[in-house]
C-alpha cells in the first residue's frame, strides 16, 4: 500500500534531483569546466547521494556517490575520468525518469 503524501515527497525529491543533475550536465558543456563548476558539481552530487536513499531511491544514492567521487578526483586535477562522469550523469537521468514514471502511473 502506497502512501500518498510520501509518494508526493518522491515526486517533490524526483523534480528537484532532475534539476540538479540538468545543472551538472550542463556544468560540463564547457570542456574543460571550471574549477568552480566542478566544485558545484560535487555539491549537488552529494545531496543527491544523502538524500536518495531517504526516498526509497538506493540506486540514486549508489550512482550518486560514484559521481561525487569522479569529480573529487577531476577537482583534483584527473581529466580522466570525464567519460565516467558523462555515462554517471546519463544513469542518473534514465534512474529519475524511470522512478518519474513509475510514480505518475
């Protein structure tokens, strides 16, 4: 059995976890991004890995940690590991839509 007011806190958290991870995609648009785009980018991640997990969101949580993580290491200095943060953001977006879906049904 659902219940409906944490359903709408899911979608509240859904929302604002698809802005956040708009923002970071387009944080990198600029390559390389800034220092201070990257710091931001870190910021973001974070709350998304702290707050995924309260929602009944584990796998947000997981992906978001392996995000904040690559860009430590590019705020760091390794440009490496740019392609791990493209495919990380991209599994973020299809884990959002997905769950968006799910709860809109």
């Amino acid at each position: 059995m659902s219940d409906p007011e944490f359903d709408e806190l899911k979608r509240e958290f859904l929302t604002e976890a698809e802005q956040k991870i708009r923002e970071i995609r387009e944080s990198f648009v600029r390559n390389p991004p800034t220092s201070q785009a990257v710091e931001r980018a870190i910021y973001l991640a974070h709350q998304l890995k702290g707050a995924g997990g309260s929602y009944g969101f584990p796998t947000i949580s997981t992906d978001a940690a392996a995000l904040e993580r690559s860009l430590e290491k590019m705020a760091h200095g390794d440009q490496d590991v740019m392609e791990d943060i493209t495919d990380r953001v991209a599994s973020l977006t299809s884990i959002v839509e997905k769950r968006s879906r799910e709860l809109s049904a």
